[in-house]
C-alpha cells in the first residue's frame, strides 16, 4: 500500500472510531442526565466545572458553550483548587468535576473538600467504578470502548465524549430555558453572528448620504448626483415616490446601446419598481436580498418613503458576508 493511501486510511478509521464512541453516548442518557438537568435548571448559584490535564481543557470548552447559551458557568483547575482556588466554589454552587479515570491524584483530594462545602457534585466519567463516580451526586457516564488508534495514550476519543456530553447538557439547558436567538445576540454582539441576530438596515444606511434625481433629469444630473453621493446609484423619485433606481451598470448598458445621451432623461434608463428593504430589517436580510437579485445596492424605506441606501460595501465593512 502506498503512503498516501495509508494516510487516508489512517485518518479515516481515526474518525469512524471516535464517530463509534459518541454514537455510544445514546446509550448513556439516562436518568441521571434528566436529574442532572433539573438540579442546574433548578440552582441559584453558579455552575463550576473542574478537572485536570485534558479534561481540564475539555471543562473550559464546555464552560464557554454555558455562557454562550444562557447557563452561568466558571471553570476551576482542580490542582489549583487545592491550593488555594476552592474558594471559587460558594454554597449552592454545582461543581461539576471531569475526567477519564476518575482516580487521578487532585481529584481524590478535591472531591472530599467539596462534599464537606454541602455542594452536589455532577461527574462526568470514563470509568463507572471509580472513586469519583463512587462519590458523585449524580454519574454522567462518558465511558468509550478505546480511544482513536488503539493502545494510544493521548486522550482523543475519550476527551471528545466528554465535549459532547457537555454540549448535550449546554443545549438542553438552553432549550428548557427558552434561551432565543435574540438573546444570544445580546450575548455576542462583537462577532458576526451576533450582528447577524441584531443588527439592523437603519444602524449602517444612515451612514451614507441620500442619492436623489427625477425622472426628468438629464444623464449629466445623474451622473453628478451618483459621483457626488458616491454609492454607484441614485433613485428616481417624483412626488415622493419612487419610480426606480439608476446604478453603474445602468449607465454602462445605457452606453452600449445609444450614442445619442445629450437628450437621454433619467426615467428612459432606470430600472422600474427597484427591490427595497424596510429600515428595521436585519442587516443579514439585506445581503439575502442583494444576492437572490444580483444586486449590490437597496433603497431603504419606511412605510413607502425614501430615506436612503445601503450598500453591499457596507454590510462587508461589518463582516457579515
């Protein structure tokens, strides 16, 4: 077999194996889960998430997710709680501890400390029978047959349970709590996903000034008004109403078929009836739009008058496309 051909093999059984472990998960969503998630639905405090080396890792990745989704969450290093962290950890507070053995040195000396607090534990183990699974309020069992390559000492199977068990957690949470999309806008409103959740056509086209001309006008207005206003584009407007919308490539056709433009009037190379975009859309909206119509600018109303445009150029500045 070829070394290229191993490769792919290679990290194609790799994936099938880890694949196996998660689908083994269905298994494991038992009644200890449901309990699980009644207890943090039901907690005042916080939810603090523990573990050592890999799975440390893991319950940082997980706390993330929380606080993503609506469930106040903290992440503690079990090595550091046991010198000096463990006040992190405040009466009513879950402590939800991770690791694959469950018999892990700082994890031994942890658990105790936290059961004389009064706090309940959650563990999310590898190993049913062990001391922490012994000790927990409620079990989470994660357990996965072997890890990616067989005999391999790295945790990779095994660590990628342990996500998944908290991505599971972190989303039934957010369900029951009826966590909206317009809270997770309030939650990420510096990335584009958030932006895509709340901004609006009214927060970027007032930006840009308001490009006008009548119908009547001759092709020299509308050149002026489109280079002077500076967004490729003017509307046509007569009495308060739009008629349609003139841009570069308008004017670009408009050429390639007349060589007699002193007498060309706006209205004989506008485009009728323009696609438009109310102002209190979402920004994520407009892009739709432009796409489906293969267009790169909208005139922005309210309840049929005129206040503007936006432009493709402004929904990019915003990193949303």
């Amino acid at each position: 077999m070829k070394k290229n051909d191993i490769i792919i093999e290679l990290a194609t059984q790799i994936i099938e194996n880890e694949a196996n472990a998660i689908i083994g998960l269905r298994q494991k969503i038992d009644d200890d889960f449901r309990k699980t998630v009644e207890l943090m639905l039901e907690n005042k405090g916080n939810l603090v998430f523990t573990g050592i080396g890999k799975s440390a890792i893991i319950a940082q990745k997980i706390v993330a997710t929380m606080n993503s989704t609506g469930t106040t969450a903290v992440f503690m290093h079990a090595a550091d709680a046991i010198h000096g962290d463990l006040g992190i950890v405040r009466e009513g507070d879950v402590v939800v501890v991770l690791s694959k053995s469950g018999e892990t040195p700082e994890i031994k000396v942890l658990v105790p400390l936290i059961k004389l607090r009064g706090n309940k534990i959650v563990a999310i183990v590898g190993n049913r029978d062990s001391y922490l699974a012994a000790q927990a309020d409620y079990v989470l069992d994660v357990t996965v047959g072997e890890e990616a390559i067989p005999g391999s000492l790295a945790p990779t199977s095994s660590t990628t349970a342990q996500l998944v068990m908290g991505d599971a957690l972190a989303l039934v949470l957010m369900r029951c709590r009826g966590f909206s999309t317009e809270d997770f806008a309030k939650f990420h409103p510096g990335g584009a996903l958030g932006k895509q959740l709340y901004l609006r056509v009214k927060d970027l086209y007032t930006r840009n000034e308001r490009p006008e001309v009548g119908p009547d006008d001759n092709l020299t207005r509308v050149i002026i008004e489109m280079t002077h206003k500076r967004l490729g584009a003017t509307v046509v407007m007569h009495d308060e109403r739009i008629l349609g919308i003139i841009t570069d490539g308008d004017l670009r056709r408009m050429l390639m078929n007349t060589t007699d433009i002193e007498h060309v009037k706006a209205s004989q190379i506008m485009t009728s009836n323009p696609k438009t975009i109310e102002e209190d859309a979402l920004v994520v909206n407009a892009l739709h739009k432009m796409r489906e119509n293969s267009i790169t600018q909208l005139p922005v109303v309210h309840e049929g008058r005129y206040l503007g445009i936006i432009h493709l150029h402004d929904i990019l500045k915003e990193g949303l496309f």
